[in-house]
C-alpha cells in the first residue's frame, strides 16, 4: 500500500525461458537505483536460479532413491518367494508400492493351448475376474502377451469400445489402465493389469 518512488526490476532467466522476477523499490523517489544496485540484484538473479536448480536435482535425486528403494524390495521379495502365489503376492504388492491403484490382476498364459487365467485380481470387482479363463483374443490381455509390449497407449482406457479379457467380463468404471506382459527370456508368462 505504500508509495513507490523508485523502481528496479531484473528477470531471472533460465536459457530463454523468464522464470520469474527480482524485484526492488525505494520510497525515496530520489534516490534512483544505479549500475551497482542492477549489478547486484542479476547477481542475486543468478543465485536464485542456481538455488531452484540445485533443489530440482535435490529432489529429482531423492525420487530416484525412493524408486530404487522399492524396486529393491520388490525384487528381494520375488527373490524370497518359493511358491507361484508367493510370487504373484509379491508382484501385486510391488506394483502397489510403486502406485496406487483402484484394481490390480495378473493373468498367467499357456502356450500351448492359447488360454490365459486371470489368478490373482485386488481391489474393485476383483471378485468377478478372479479364476476368469479365456482363448486368445482381440482384448488388450491377449495382444499385450502377443506383441510383448503394454497397453493400451497411454494408459488412455475405453471400457464402451475396449475390451480387456473378454466381452462378457468388462471393466467398468475404471479411466485409466495398464496392461503389462510379463515376459521371461522373450517367453510371455502371462500380464500385470493395474
């Protein structure tokens, strides 16, 4: 609310990108900022940028800690496990220590006679997939195991136009999803849904 007599503004620039402003004023609108007072305030410019970027590696540094943590985890307990359902135990709560989910289920395939089971569904509706068979098929299941790569693009999820398992057995509600193969030496096992 106070009057401004003087007035000193510098940018602080990131390439050629403003991230923000340093700003300095004087009541006195005689005394005028000079070449020292500019020179000093790009300075404090610099340092703040340098300051910010020194924290965005911080933390850039400290996420990647926290994920190796857990994919170290993840990994001892697949490693511990000695049964099939230890291992999917182990799967199911690694994905929900990476992330959140409202649905999770692993599927396991034979080859040999094209069937996929779902054998382990969590969460909302897990009860109607669970012990769920069924053939190959154009669902996302399927054709993720089928070209060893997840889907659908983007996590982008169509529950009206795409099918999952299969067309009598459908997802609903869910807006987001993802569908990863699991694959052991460029053999499909089966896949992750989350």
């Amino acid at each position: 609310p106070g009057r401004v007599g003087a007035f000193l503004a510098v940018p602080v620039r990131e390439g050629d990108n403003v991230r923000g402003i340093i700003c300095a004023d004087r009541l006195d609108g005689d005394q005028v900022f000079g070449d020292r007072e500019e020179a000093a305030l790009e300075a404090a410019a610099r340092y703040v940028l340098q300051a910010a970027e020194n924290e965005r590696v911080f933390v850039a540094l400290e996420q990647s800690k926290a994920e190796q943590t857990k994919l170290y985890k993840a990994s001892e307990a697949l490693g511990t496990a000695l049964t099939e359902d230890d291992a999917i135990d182990a799967v199911l709560n690694a994905a929900r220590g990476i992330g959140p989910f409202d649905f999770a289920a692993i599927t396991l395939y034979d080859s040999d006679n094209g069937t996929h089971e779902v054998v382990r569904a969590r969460g909302e509706g897990s009860d109607d997939f669970e012990g769920l068979t069924f053939n190959d098929n154009a669902g996302l299941a399927s054709m993720a195991v089928k070209n060893r790569h997840y889907l659908p693009y983007r996590g982008q999820f169509d529950s009206q136009r795409q099918v999952v398992y299969t067309k009598n057995a459908r997802l609903k509600g869910m807006e987001s999803l993802l569908i990863l193969p699991l694959v052991s030496q460029d053999e499909p096992l089966g896949t992750l849904t989350l």
